[in-house]
C-alpha cells in the first residue's frame, strides 16, 4: 500500500509546486526581455558586460528611491548614482578670475559628466537686446543643448560644481526652468575636490564642452521636449510689483550681499546705480552657504532662522520674486527655500536682476 501510494505522494507534491515553478519562469522570461531591451537600445552590443544588468538594476533602485524629489544630494549619494543612468553636469560659472568652461576642459571631471555653459546656452544678439549676461536661453536653442549632452526628459541629473563654485545653481535653475522635472534635478552637495577625495570616478585629459555655435537647432528637430520658461519675471512685472505695494501677491527678495543692498559699496559691473528696489526685503545668498564650503548650503535649521530673520515666511502663499546681481546667485536662494519646504512653482527669478534694474536710468532704487 506505500508503494501504491508514493506515486500519488509525489504528483501531489508536483502539483503543490506547480505555481511557484511557473512563477519562477515568468520571472526568469521577463528578465531576459528586459535585459535584451537594454542591449539593443545601447549604441553597441560590447556595452554588454558581466556588471551591465547589476548596473541597471541598481540604476532604477537608485534614481527611483534615494534620489527622486531631493532637491539636493551628498557627495555619497552621487556616487552611489554614477554610472546607473543618472547624468551629471558641471554647472560650473565665476563672474571673474576663473572660467567654468575652461577648467572643465582641462579636466580633471566627474567621468561621463557634460558642462552646461550658463553664458552660451542663453538668449543673444536680438533676442537680448540689452545684452544683459545669462538670460534665459530660446527653448529651441535648450533642447539642442540638452540634445547635444545626451540628456531625455526622463532622466536623473546632478549639478555639481569646482572648488569655491557660488553659482551652479543657476544651471540647476536653468535646467528646470526650461521644463525638466523638478524631481528629477538635484544639487550634489560638495564639489569636485570632494568627489575625488572620496574616491569617485574622473576622467583626466581635455575634453570639448559643447557650444552653441555647433548647433543646428533652428532647423534640426529636437529630441528633448523644453517648455518656454516657467517661473521667470522680467523688468515690466516687477515694475507692476513695486507699483501695487503691499496690495501685490508679490514679494521681492534681493539676493545680493547687505552692503550691495543697501547701495553703499560699489556694483561689480560698472555704471551700475546704487541701492534696492522699493519694498525688497534682503536674504544675502552667501549667508545661505556653508563657511567652509560654499558648494554646500548650511543646514536646514540654521537656513530656516538666517531666512526668517529676513522677514521671510517659507509657506506664505504669496509668489516669491528674487534678484541678485544677475540672475544667477538669486537661484541659490531659490534652492534654499525649497530646502526648507516651499514649493517649487511657487518662486520665481527676475532673470535681468541689477545687472537691468540698476543700469536703467528710470528705475525706481531706493537706499536704506
């Protein structure tokens, strides 16, 4: 009788097994599509390696989880997201003594990274009349530039900048401005000193950043989808601003150190008027940066009483305009609020900033 009955122990057993076998193959089968789908959609079959399907794996568990929605991320965090699909950026920018663009070249970099040139990806000649420095760029010139750096509108980036860098956040400002996903567009809090001290992957020798000039973006289409330029005022609306007073669902913010404020040391740029817009509270970015590492914001609680001091409610539900000298370090402000919790949509950039305003002879400016 327990010879009659192993053959029926034994299909019982098959039959318990049977949808966790058949599970395991259609595990192993979608695997396989998927790993496929990546091999073909590379530019060259050799890109297939041992490591290759760990790397995507890891690619969506990193870009989905740890990075999505953080507006800034540590030298530890990006390097966890190199080389997984995320796609990085040297936003490098000084306003004198050093070029961005330049030491990129040369190199050392973050290996893979391109750099985004806020100067030359940025409106000119007619469509920047005054020649006001790193206005925002025609969305069909920003597509080609996006195009050009192999970055979709899908994609994970991270701006980073060099040593003693103020201003990348203006390319990270760029970028988003231009209709790339805010959760999507992240600040590596460090720089390239850092990254390589903690043993990140570089590339030495030089290397071409794209330019402009080679771009055939007026007849060429465009594979990256821009928007036209979203939270960015310009000189008439912060006019409207300064003329409806405490009544505007506006509020201004200058970005620029005190003494430039309040107009008793000189502009940068020459010919420039001194002082402030009427009504314009002062948040000095550089007070937002950490002493030691301006490629670094202070931490969030310290960033939530330097911006209350300035008089300015993070949750108001009025938008928030701000300036700076020419648009750029405004953005650092920008980063900052939403460090600590404001909405994105809800501040905006006077893109001609001082380098407009106090150049006009009209203007209204105040000192105080």
């Amino acid at each position: 009788q327990n010879q009659q009955n192993t053959p029926h122990r034994s299909l019982v057993i098959l039959y318990r097994l049977l949808p966790v076998v058949t599970l395991l193959g259609l595990i192993v089968m979608l695997l396989l599509q998927v790993m496929i789908s990546l091999v073909l959609s590379t530019t060259s079959a050799r890109a297939f390696r041992p490591q290759f399907a760990a790397a995507c794996l890891r690619s969506t568990l990193v870009t989905m989880s740890s990075l999505t929605g953080k507006t800034c991320v540590s030298v530890a965090e990006s390097m966890d997201a190199h080389g997984s699909g995320t796609k990085f950026v040297d936003g490098s920018w000084f306003l004198k003594g050093r070029n961005g663009r330049e030491e990129y070249e040369a190199g050392p970099r973050i290996e893979g990274a391109q750099y985004f040139d806020i100067d030359d990806i940025a409106s000119k000649d007619d469509l920047n009349p005054k020649g006001l420095p790193h206005m925002m760029p025609p969305k069909q010139l920003f597509a080609a530039a996006m195009d050009a750096m192999n970055i979709a509108n899908s994609d994970h980036i991270i701006l980073y900048g060099s040593k003693g860098c103020l201003a990348t956040h203006r390319a990270w400002f760029q970028i988003r401005a231009m209709g790339h996903e805010a959760e999507s567009l992240h600040l590596m809090q460090g720089n390239l000193d850092d990254w390589i001290e903690q043993g990140g992957p570089i590339e030495e020798g030089t290397k071409a950043a794209a330019h402009s000039a080679d771009f055939d973006y007026l007849s060429k289409p465009a594979i990256y989808q821009p928007s036209d330029p979203r939270n960015i005022v310009d000189i008439k609306e912060v006019l409207k601003i300064i003329d409806e007073g405490e009544s505007s669902e506006c509020i201004l913010v200058d970005a620029r150190a005190k003494e430039r404020f309040l107009g008793q040391v000189e502009e940068p740029r020459p010919n420039m008027r001194l002082g402030h817009m009427p009504g314009a509270l002062n948040m000095p970015f550089g007070d937002l940066l950490d002493t030691d590492d301006v490629t670094k914001f202070k931490p969030v609680r310290e960033l939530q009483a330097l911006i209350k001091e300035a008089g300015i409610d993070v949750t108001t539900d009025k938008k928030l305009v701000i300036s700076c000298g020419s648009g750029a370090t405004a953005c650092a402000l920008v980063a900052a609020l939403e460090v600590c919790g404001r909405n994105p949509s809800d501040s905006f950039v006077y893109d001609g900033s001082w380098a407009e305003w106090g150049s006009e002879d009209d203007t209204p400016i105040v000192k105080e």
